[in-house]
C-alpha cells in the first residue's frame, strides 16, 4: 500500500493510498494549504452528560449547514477537473482518499463548549456537565467513480480499504483525545446518506461509545466467568450448528447472529481472537476483504436492488483498557433496514424507547436466504 499525505487550502489534512497496480493518483490540481486551526475554529460541537444514562450526548449543530444531496455533477467527493471548482480531492484520478470531515461532529482541540449554546443553570449540584467535543471525523472515499457503491468494488480495492481502516485506526488512536476507532459505512438515502458518492466515515470518539462500552462491559463478565472470549465462543457456536451462516472461509465468519435484532443483520467476524484491524495478519485481511464483499453482493442479489445499511466495525477502544488482556474482537455487523423487498423495518416505540428490539424474520430463514444470494454472486 502506497499514500500520500497533504493537506487541502482550508487546513484539511488529505491522505491518498493506492497499491501498485492501481498505479497511483494524478497529479494535484492545487497546491496544498498550510495545516491549521480552521477546522477547529469552524465546529462549534459539544459534549453533555446524561446523568439518568451514564453516558454523553455530542450536540453538532453545525452539521445543519452540510451538503445535502447535490446533483452528481457538484459532488463533493468526485475527483477535481480543470476549469471547474475544486471539490474535497483535488485530483483528476485517485484510488482511495480520506480526509477531515467539512461538518466533524469530533474536532482536534476542540477546547471548551461555547457558553452561549444553553443559558447558564447554576445550583444543580454539576448535574448538567459539558465537555469539548474533541476527537476527529473523517471521510473515506472508495473510488473516483461516482456511480459505484462498495459491492461495485473490485476485491482488490475492498482489500485496499481494509489497509486502509487499519491505517487509520492507527493514526487516529494515537491523538490525544482519542479513545475509541470506528470505521462505518451509511449506504443509501433510507438510512439517511446525502451524498450518493461511494464513501464510508471514521469516527475517533473521546470517549468509548455506549454500545462498545456495554458489549465490552458484557465481555468482561463472561471471561471472568468462563476464561473465554464471548466473541470466540459465539464464533465456534455458529461454526458448529451453520444454520445461520452466510458465507465461511479459513480465517473469518459471516452470519446471521441467533439474536440478531434486524431481520437480515449479519456480523462478519475474525475466526481467531483478533482485537482489532491492527492485528490481523496478511491472510486474514486477504479472508476480510473477500468475505465482506461476498456479503454486500448477497444483499444486493437478495430482492435484486442495491440494498441500504450501515455496516460498522466493533474493535478494541484505543485507549483505556490496557490494563488486562483484550477483550475486543474485531467484527464487522451489516444492518440492513428491510424486511422484505417492499417493507421496511422502522426502529418504532419498543426499539427506541424500550431499547427492546423485535425482529420479523427468523435469523435461520434469513441466513438461507443470504447464502442463496451469496452463492449466485461472485467474487474478483
């Protein structure tokens, strides 16, 4: 893997990667602008605590001005043309390119919330907290073809990127701030995408996450129980009875999970206790990339259009839990929003307010149906 990293007119930081055989980007059509601190300077977010919770709420209302579904042919994140406005890359060919987001909801050096967002409410014992919303948002563009989504990718570049969310997990987990990694893809207006150009985001919270936070909380328990990795087991338990499995190789696993909360969920997980993408070796990257493009064509062979989802990495936070052995296990979970090819699954007062998830479709079912799309797609 190959990069190059500069830095747009506006202090944006941009890094191009590429392999060999993609033979790398054209030549930039602007100079680069000098780092610094206008992308600090233009977010206005904050952090607040939910006492009733335990957790914290990022407010960006910022992010009320961003791009919202421009025509194809001011698309923010194609590739620059001479003669026309420079758009996030400014080159006429890239492979994969990855930059500070316009709108971060998470900015380096954010320093202290504005004061003026909420009015003052002194006397509540610090029952209402703020925090800056530090951290970093990036954007992960997969491919200089506007048209494209992540199944349309060759298996090469789908192998490139998953060079490229470790690179970043790397990057991004040394910044101060930063205490959790999350590469994540919203694919189609359904699940709220505004620009249909293939792209992913990488978060790097100041925090760990709720989600993480209890999963990994719910990890502990179970190997201060057993001594094992609750990720292992579940693995090797839905190795052994296949019902729910979409796609298996050597060294990695897709599945429909036995609790899945939606109808056509499907975790993709290292076969070995891998914590993160940092460490996985050669092979089992080659076994990723391969496994998660077999799943996204499977969605779209599923009901024969290119389905919509968020699909999100689970990892190791990047600070904060070296204390003991890790208990991340890296996996990738694909969460589709339809139930059928004219019906979808709305997240309605059970989901949202009970946090209590009801799924329609059986996960045995679905899984036949996934592995029966899989295996009329192919691969390369």
């Amino acid at each position: 893997m190959n990069r190059l990293e500069t830095s747009l007119p506006d202090g944006r930081r941009l890094t191009l990667y590429w392999t060999e055989e993609d033979g790398g980007p054209s030549s930039s059509l602007a100079p680069a602008g000098p780092p610094g601190p206008v992308l600090a300077a233009r977010a206005h977010g904050e952090r607040r605590w939910d006492p009733t919770r335990q957790e914290w709420v990022t407010l960006a209302t910022h992010r009320q001005e961003r791009t919202y579904k421009p025509p194809a042919d001011s698309c923010p994140l194609c590739p620059s043309h001479p003669g026309k406005p420079l758009t996030d890359i400014p080159f006429e060919r890239f492979e994969v390119g990855v930059f500070d987001n316009r709108f971060p909801s998470f900015v380096p050096d954010a320093g202290a919330p504005p004061e003026a967002t909420v009015p003052r409410e002194d006397g509540l014992a610090g029952l209402l907290q703020r925090a800056p919303a530090s951290g970093r948002c990036e954007v992960v563009v997969y491919s200089d073809d506007h048209e494209a989504t992540f199944s349309d990718l060759p298996l090469a570049r789908v192998r490139l990127l998953v060079d490229v969310w470790a690179d970043r997990t790397a990057v991004l987990g040394k910044e101060a701030a930063v205490r959790y990694v999350m590469p994540f893809e919203n694919k189609g207006e359904l699940v709220g995408t505004t620009l249909s150009h293939p792209h992913g985001q990488i978060y790097a919270y100041p925090m760990v996450p709720p989600r993480p936070r209890e999963e990994l909380g719910a990890a502990g328990r179970y190997r201060d129980r057993t001594g094992r990795c609750i990720w292992c087991d579940t693995v090797e338990a839905e190795s052994r009875g296949a019902k729910r499995i979409v796609h298996a190789d050597e060294v990695s696993l897709a599945f429909v999970p036995f609790w899945a909360r939606l109808p056509y969920q499907v975790e993709v997980a290292a076969r070995e206790h891998r914590p993160s993408l940092l460490s996985l070796e050669d092979a089992e990257r080659d076994g990723l990339a391969d496994t998660m493009l077999r799943t996204a064509r499977a969605y779209d062979a599923l009901w024969g259009f290119s389905l919509p989802y968020v699909m999100a990495f689970s990892q190791q936070p990047a600070k904060g839990f070296e204390e003991r052995e890790p208990l991340g296990h890296l996996r990738v979970t694909f969460m589709p929003f339809h139930r059928d090819a004219g019906r979808t699954k709305y997240l309605a007062g059970s989901e949202l307010a009970a946090g209590a998830f009801l799924n329609d479709v059986a996960p045995e079912e679905a899984a036949a149906r996934l592995r029966a799309a899989a295996s009329a797609s192919t691969v390369g």
